[in-house]
C-alpha cells in the first residue's frame, strides 16, 4: 500500500512540532510496511535548497488571493498549486507517477489541489485528513493578534480555511484530530464523527544528557526552562504569563533559560527591555542551541514553563515537559490534549498571570521533584512509541486496510 | 569602617526642597554635624559605575542648596573660542554631512577618507579634554568594613545591578530610605513612563539593601507583604519618623512678595489649605467637587471661603487645572501656588482656617504632620499612613465619598476657630528626633559597622 502524503513545510530536517509530528506518522506507516512518500510544498523564503528534498516543489510566495495579509502562505500555497495550472501539473504528475492508494493531508491547506486533482484524475484514491490544529480559528487568532488585522479581513480568512478544512473532513475516509476538541469540532461542523480518530502529539523519546559544562557554568542553581519556536503565541504567552509578573521574585544570577526561536522575540518585548540590566543578570538566552546543549538544558531545569495562551492542537513542548519527569508550569491551553495530566503530581494548572507568577515563585522554593515510578511510566506514555502501541492506532491503520 | 552618606539627589536639585530631598537633606545636616558618628559624604555615578567622594565643606553646601549640578556645570571651563567654533561650525556639520558630501566615492575609499579627516579633524581636537562635574570628584575604594547610607531618587541616579556585584564581591553594607511601594500597589498612580523604571528599583532593592529604613509602619508593613508575596528574605527593617518643623526654621520677617500675591488673591477669606504636588493620586478633584457642590447649592460663600492647593504640577493635571480655572463657580475659589520657601508656607499654614489631605496613599503624609503640628484642623482620607501619622487628630474620610467630603468642608468652614486641641509645635517629631531614629534603624542594619565608626569618632 502506498500512501503520499502533502504538507506546506520540508521535513527533511524536523524541528518543529507538525514537521516531527509528520516524521512519526511517516515512521509509523513505514514500519507497517507502507510505502510512504511525502511531497513539502514549501515557502522557499523560508526554506533553503539544502532543507528540502528533490521531491518537494516550492510555492510562489507572492501568489496572494488576500493581499497585504501576513501569515497565510500556508493556505495561499493550496490555492496556488490548486488554480496555478502549470503548479497544478508541476505536482499532478509527480502524484499520478507514484501512483499512490491514499492521498494523506497534514493539515487542510491542500486541499483545494487535492480536489481538482481527484476530480481531473478520475482515479480512486482514498484520501484522509492528519489535522495538526483546528486551523480557522488558530489563523483567526494570529491575524488578529500578531498580525494587525482588522476582524472583518481576519474573519473572511477564517470562513475560508473553515470551508476548505470542513470539506475536507467530508470526503476524507478518516480524520485524525490531534485533540478531543479539535475533534468535537469537527464532528460538528462537518458530521464526520465517525470517522475521527484522535491521536495526539508525542515525543521521541530517549534520556536525555545528564551533565554539561556550559549549563553549570552559567546555571548555579534552579531554574525554569521555556523552549519555543519563534510561533508569535510563544513569545505573546511569555510576556502575558511570565514577565507581566516581572522576574524580581528570582535572585540576580542567572534563573531562567529562554531556548530556541522564541528568544529574539522575548527579548525585544517591552517588558523585557525595560528591565534589561536586572533581566540580563537573570535570563539566559540559547536562540541556537545544540540538541546536546538543549538535552542537558532539560535534563537539569528545575521546572519546565508552558505559558501559551493561544494556538490550537497539541504541543509537542507540553510531552517533553511531561517525559522530564520535573515539575511543569502550565496554562490549560498548553496542556491541550493531554487533559489526563491536568492533576498529575508535578504538574500545576495556571490560567492567569498572577497564578502563573504565584506557581513560579511556589515551584522555585520547591525542592526538585521527585516521581514515583509508576508516575514516571505515566508521564511517558506521551512517547510516539506508546502513542502508536495504542488502541487508537490501531483503529486507524485497520480502516487503512484494503 | 567608613560611614557614606549620598547626595547624588541633593547635588540634582536645583529647586526648593520637596519631599525626598527635604529628607536627604535633613538628615544630612544632621550627619554632618554629629560628634558621634564620622560620616562621610559621596554621589553616585552610572558613567563610573562608581560611588565618589565629596569634600565635606562642599557636602555641606550641597545639602543646605547652596551648590547644585547646575551651578558646578556653569562654573565648568570653556573650550578656548576658536576651538568651540571650529568644533561647532566645522567639525560637527563635517561629520554630519560627510558620506552626503563623500557620495559617488567608491564605498570603500569613501570610508577610508572619512577616517583620515576624521582624525585630522579630531587632532585639531586632542589639546580640548570636555570637562564634566564628576572631574572634581574621586572614586571611592569601597572596602567590606563600608556603610553607604542613601535617600534620594535611587531609581533616578543609581545602577542598583551594578551596586549589587560590586556589593557581592566587596561586601559593604548598603542602606536605604523606603519612602513606599506605591509603583508596586498602585500603579496607576505613577507616571506610565517609571512603572517599569521604580518596579525595578524597588525589585532589585530587596536583593541590594542590607536594611530598609521606612518612613512609616504603614511602608514597613508594604515592605513585609511584599517579601512575603514573593518570598524574599526581607533586609532589616526599621521605621523612622519624618520630622515636620521644617528643619526648626521660625518665620523671622513676614510674607515674601510671592507670599503677598497669593495672601492678596485669598482676601479676608477663610481658605482650606492642601501642601502637596498636583497629581492623580493626591485627589485634589474630590476637593474641587466638594468645594463646587457646597458653593453652587449656597450652603458655602465664595466671598467667604477658598481653598488654596500648594504645590508643583505634576503629571496628568492639565486637564483638571483647566476644569478648575474655567469653572465659572469655582475659579475664583481655588488658589494655586508653588514653590514657596519654608518661611512663607509656615506663615501659609499659620493664616489656614484648616488643612486638607485626601490623598489616595501616601508612605508618611507629611503634609499632614506639618498641619497637625501647627494645630490645623484636618481633615484627611484614610489611608493607612494618614491614620497612622495623625495619630486620631485628623478627620479621616473614604477619600472616595464625595458626600462625606461636601459635609467636613462646610463643617470646617463654619468652624469658629481653625485651632484644635493641640499646642502649636506639639505634634510630631522635629528632624532633630526624627535623625535619633533613622540612627536607631541605621544600627540595627549595620550594627557592627556603626559600632566600630562611633568607636573611632570618640
């Protein structure tokens, strides 16, 4: 059985959440003995030729049927490949020559290529949908906070991608939702609900670096540990959650470590900039950070920090906080699909910024927390491996089954 | 075992005293001239990241106003003439202008030209070093035997990250005024512009002082919350009063022409009198609409009755100043004034039928104590610090209820006599009590060191 699957970012190089969601799916397939092919339709301002692979095509990025509004290349790319005939053929006959029996779409975006192209093709594939996020409402959200929107434009951008994401759900033979109230949704706008399956995000796990020099040169007692990517719901939750309360709270030395896209964007927030000095002898940035480095960042942080505000799906941080075993700040929307973990040992439930700056004052004068076993093999059942062994799994690859 | 007591603020102040530099300088004086103590006097400079030292006898100058930053820079020496011109007419346009007027150069040789008449232009420069008033100043060699004492606008004219690592690795002691946490509480009552700037102050102060010396219970137990909210060991902590005799001074001759002018406007009527600084938080407003309300229903008479405001304008009163002035019942009735010597507002307070303080928050309220002090009826919000300063001698109102203010303005205007039961100068404490105080806390924040000074002073 072969199954090609089409996403709006190159997965050849896997950092972040839906390119290592997509990579477990892929090894997932694979080790079942699918022949899996993925095809990125990718933003090549945002991508260099040497992170893609020679099957993945790059999109026009200036094709644009909303002008002037930021952050949609994702769904202008379906469009374009989908009303753009010599884009249409471009990947039209890459498909047709693979020849595949399923047609899987990380998120919605493709589907109006999927569409014409099944329509044109005539040929009997089956398609499903891989959501990563409820994605109208998420890009509703970015528009109008991120982006400068006016709600007028940012709504009709959202009844758009909410049209094409339910039709989508229609005609597919399965939807896999990343979390019950993705899934909820779905069932209600598209009456699908049978054919939803949820699967969460995970993580791969393996145990990370114990000791490095760098973190206990810098580190020379607790600290907090927020990874993020650049996503503007990362950098809008740390200002709302954790400098809103500002950092007084922790001695000057050296208490926080910001990893990953998101540092640049803290630190030019307002209210980090205007404590500079004091936040400059408590923060420690790490914009570029090795997995070694990152591992033993983990492996040593004294409380992980989940300060999202916004967004949908499920956050692949939220796992890996989880699997370390330590203690975890987290709003509700962070913890998003994994509802289970809401009274876990460890795990503390902050919706305001004052109770999140009360947590992190609480946690900080904690000691480290210590898991019974059984809570640490609890915490791991976020792993791809113990998601993919489960009932749900199976569910979804035996309507695969011819 | 060196004692330093900063005046940075005392050296940047160039107007009358009000509040926080009225304290620096009290104090001050105090220290100057105690036998028991050898103080030392210095400033603080962000450019050195350093404290310096300053001459006593120039100490003293600065701290009875006699020497301020401004009078130091112009006394500073001028460039020779034809230098200044070169600098102004040449230099500084030449190197504005030159990659406009270097334009079509090759980028590269452009760069190198501009760098060599850069440096020729700079030679022409080299013999005039730009004098400042840190020059007369020299850098203190802090040791872990050292006591720095400060008051002043810390949040201003202090790195307190840069006081903290040089206090982490030298060891000195460092103690501070804490006037309040209003920025912290209240922050709706400071200007937007210093939220952050005195919530950082007030948040790396807790890391920085040895000790904390309040001016009231009232910021003391602010003090204690706040550590408590967050989980910080708290400094020592004491409470001193602030004095309100203004400094002992007695009104040796009458109104200044200043005074004249404002005594003029008020006329034979009886005036309420309200000493603090035009800003949101001080609710003048309710005053305003208390003082309307009575006057437009005619329970109270314009030609009988006026409230005078005393003190600087602050941030966000234009509005309300131009509501006062132009409201045709009240404008005539509310007298501004600012910047009064100490003579002319005891003579101010001696002529006041009563005093007002509806303050939303204060650390002290020392308004309030002054008025007490002349044996003013007043009538004051409740604020914790205004309860706790006037000691059951005021009448303290929800500084909120418009309809309890209306009833105490016309009472204390119909009063007969604007006296209350206290002897005038027989309420609260002069500076003279309030230094044996701040001492008092100064030991406890830094007793051993205090200890070894006083040793040495006899």
């Amino acid at each position: 059985m072969k199954v090609v699957a089409l996403g709006t970012y190159p997965i050849k190089f896997p950092i972040h959440g839906g390119q290592r969601r997509v990579t477990a799916f892929r090894d997932a397939y694979v080790e079942r003995g699918y022949d899996y092919h993925y095809i990125a339709l990718y933003d090549p301002g945002s991508y260099k030729l040497e992170d893609v692979n020679p099957s993945d095509i790059p999109t026009d990025p200036t094709y644009s049927s909303f002008p002037d509004v930021p952050f949609i290349t994702d769904m202008e790319t379906g469009r374009y490949f989908a009303f753009n005939n010599e884009a249409f053929q471009a990947l039209a006959s890459q498909i047709t020559e693979l020849q595949p029996d399923f047609l899987a779409l990380e998120q919605p975006f493709l589907w109006p290529f999927v569409k014409r192209y099944l329509e044109e093709s005539r040929r009997p594939i089956s398609v499903f949908y891989s959501s990563q996020n409820a994605e109208g409402r998420l890009k509703y959200d970015i528009l109008r906070r991120n982006g400068g929107v006016r709600h007028a434009v940012a709504d009709r951008v959202k009844t758009a991608i909410d049209e094409c994401e339910f039709e989508l759900c229609r005609n597919s033979k399965v939807v896999i939702a990343v979390s019950e109230e993705d899934a909820r949704s779905y069932a209600e706008e598209a009456d699908c609900g049978d054919r939803i399956i949820v699967i969460r995000n995970g993580i791969d796990y393996s145990p990370w670096i114990r000791e490095s020099s760098e973190v206990s040169r810098i580190f020379g007692g607790p600290y907090f540990i927020f990874v993020g990517s650049a996503y503007p719901p990362n950098i809008e939750g740390f200002d709302h959650f954790v400098l809103k309360n500002r950092l007084y709270f922790l001695p000057p030395r050296k208490s926080v470590a910001v990893c990953g896209g998101a540092s640049d964007g803290v630190f030019q927030l307002n209210r980090y900039l205007g404590h500079l000095a004091s936040y400059s002898e408590r923060v420690q940035f790490f914009p570029k950070i090795d997995d070694d480095t990152l591992s033993a960042l983990k492996n040593n942080a004294h409380a992980f920090l989940l300060p999202i505000q916004t967004g949908g799906g499920s956050n692949l941080k939220t796992a890996e906080a989880l699997v370390s075993g330590k203690w975890v700040i987290t709003t509700s929307v962070a913890l998003r699909s994994f509802e289970e973990y809401r009274n876990a040992p460890g795990v503390i439930i902050a919706d305001t910024p004052a109770a999140f700056g009360e947590a992190m004052v609480d946690v900080y004068h904690r000691p480290p927390l210590i898991l019974s076993n059984d809570h640490v093999a609890y915490r791991r059942r976020v792993t791809w491996d113990s998601l993919f062994n489960s009932a749900e799994a199976d569910r979804f690859f035996d309507i695969l089954r011819p | 075992m060196a004692v330093y007591y900063d005046i940075t603020t005392s050296l940047n102040w160039a107007a009358s005293p009000v509040g926080i530099i009225r304290v620096e300088r009290e104090l001050g004086k105090r220290f100057y001239h105690d036998p028991e103590l050898l103080v030392q006097f210095c400033i603080y400079s962000k450019k050195h990241k350093a404290f310096l030292e300053v001459e006593r006898s120039t100490a003293l100058q600065i701290l009875d106003g006699k020497l301020n930053r401004k009078m130091l820079e112009e006394n500073l020496p001028k460039p020779p003439l034809s230098q200044f011109l070169f600098a102004q007419e040449i230099y500084k346009p030449f190197a504005r202008y030159a990659h406009v007027m270097l334009k079509g150069v090759r980028h590269d040789k452009a760069a190198n030209t501009f760098d060599d008449l850069k440096k020729m232009f700079d030679g022409e420069m080299l013999n005039w070093k730009e004098p400042t008033i840190l020059d007369g100043f020299s850098e203190i060699k802090l040791t872990r035997d050292d006591v720095i004492i400060t008051g002043g606008l810390d949040w201003e004219y202090k790195e307190l990250v840069e006081i903290n690592k040089a206090k982490s690795t030298i060891g000195f002691s460092y103690v501070a005024i804490l006037y309040d946490l209003i920025p912290i509480l209240y922050p709706q009552f400071v200007v937007p512009a210093y939220t952050e700037l005195l919530a950082g102050y007030f948040g790396e102060l807790f890391w920085t002082a040895d000790g904390l010396i309040c001016i009231s219970e009232t910021t003391k137990n602010d003090a204690i919350a706040y550590c408590e909210k967050w989980r910080l060991a708290p400094p020592s902590l004491s409470v001193f009063s602030l004095g309100s005799d203004f400094g002992g001074k007695v009104p040796s001759k009458g109104p200044s022409t200043h005074l004249e002018a404002i005594l003029k406007k008020i006329g034979n009527r009886r005036f309420g009198l309200y000493v603090s600084t035009l800003e949101p938080r001080k609710n003048h407003r309710i005053l305003f609409l208390s003082l309307w309300g009575e006057l437009a229903s005619g329970a109270l008479d314009g030609d009988e009755c006026a409230l005078v405001f005393v003190g600087k304008r602050g941030w966000n009163i234009f509005e309300f100043l131009f509501e006062v002035e132009h409201n045709p019942i009240v404008a005539d009735s509310i007298i501004l004034a600012e910047d009064l010597s100490d003579e002319d507002l005891l003579l101010l307070y001696k002529a006041a039928h009563f005093a007002l303080f509806p303050s939303y928050y204060e650390g002290y309220g020392l308004g309030l104590a002054e008025a007490l002090r002349e044996g003013k009826h007043v009538i004051a919000s409740d604020a914790p610090a205004l309860i706790e300063v006037s000691a059951g001698k005021a009448l303290h109102l929800d500084p909120n209820d418009t309809r309890a203010w209306r009833v105490a303005l016309y009472e204390a205007f119909k009063r007969k006599e604007g006296q209350i039961n206290i002897e005038p100068g027989g309420f609260g404490a002069t500076w003279d009590q309030s230094y044996d105080e701040f001492k008092f806390g100064l030991r406890m924040a830094a007793g051993d060191k205090i200890a070894r000074n006083e040793a040495a002073a006899s």
